[in-house]
C-alpha cells in the first residue's frame, strides 16, 4: 500500500476545499442577487443600432454648405488608409479612398490668404465620430475628428 506524502505536492490537499469554497460563494451571490439575473435575462442588454441616424449626424447635417449624401460611411479600412496619406498629396487620392464625402463644410482661413475646404465623413463604426478632412489649393492638408 502507497500512501501519499503531502510534503511533494503542497498544493493538491488544498485545491479541493478552495473549488468547493469558490463554487460554494458564486451560489450564494447568485441567489442574492436573483433579482438582477432575472431582469439580465428577461432584458438583456442593447448595443448602439449604428443603422439610426444619431444626433450627432443630425447635428453635422446642419453645418454642411452642401448637399448631404446619406449613404457616405467611412469604413475602418477606408480610415486607416486614409491616415496614411501623407499631407500635400492631390485630392484625388484622398478620393480614390474615401469616394464622395457626406457633405462639404464651411470654408476656413487656416494661413492668411489661402481658403481650406472641409469634408465630412462620418465613421461607419462610431456614428457620433466624424472624419474632418482639410484641403488646401486642391491639397491635402490634414484632418480631425469632430465628436
């Protein structure tokens, strides 16, 4: 007959115990919180519909100076594409990327004497999120993200 020496494995006489202690507690914080189970599963929780148009598009639609394309997402592929586009690249590469944008914003004087054109490209994976390009002289000149 073999016996056991507790001295070489330290650990197994305790991992019983401690699996039955643990199993033994998850049930009892189960049972007290029964209440929040319950509404976990009769109510289970929502995620963000990105197909609504959220107040953050609504709001953009209001700023635009011309006419609103509603179907104009931007992909995550189509952004990180576009971040790598280096500045003082045409505009028709920026366009080969990111086609049409939603609409065009007020023009801005970022130097003295040079107007800067604004697109806007709300992202298709963050509907309150929304891609600002700059141009400048038919340029790219950088970008922002208006939340």
């Amino acid at each position: 007959m073999t016996l056991s020496n507790p001295a070489r494995n330290p650990i197994k006489p305790f991992a019983k115990p401690l699996l039955a202690g643990g199993l033994l507690f998850s049930l009892i914080i189960i049972l007290l919180d029964a209440n929040g189970v319950k509404s976990l599963v009769s109510n289970p929780p929502t995620f963000v519909d990105t197909l609504a148009r959220p107040e953050s598009i609504s709001a953009l639609s209001k700023e635009c100076e011309s006419n609103i394309n509603e179907a104009v997402r931007l992909s995550r592929e189509q952004l990180l594409q576009l971040l790598a586009v280096p500045e003082r690249d045409h505009k028709s590469r920026v366009r080969q990327i990111a086609n049409e944008p939603y609409c065009e914003l007020s023009p801005l004087q970022v130097r003295a004497g040079v107007d800067a054109i604004r697109e806007a490209y709300p992202l298709e994976f963050d509907p309150k999120t929304t891609l600002v390009i700059l141009y400048e002289n038919n340029e790219y000149a950088g970008y922002r993200f208006k939340h």
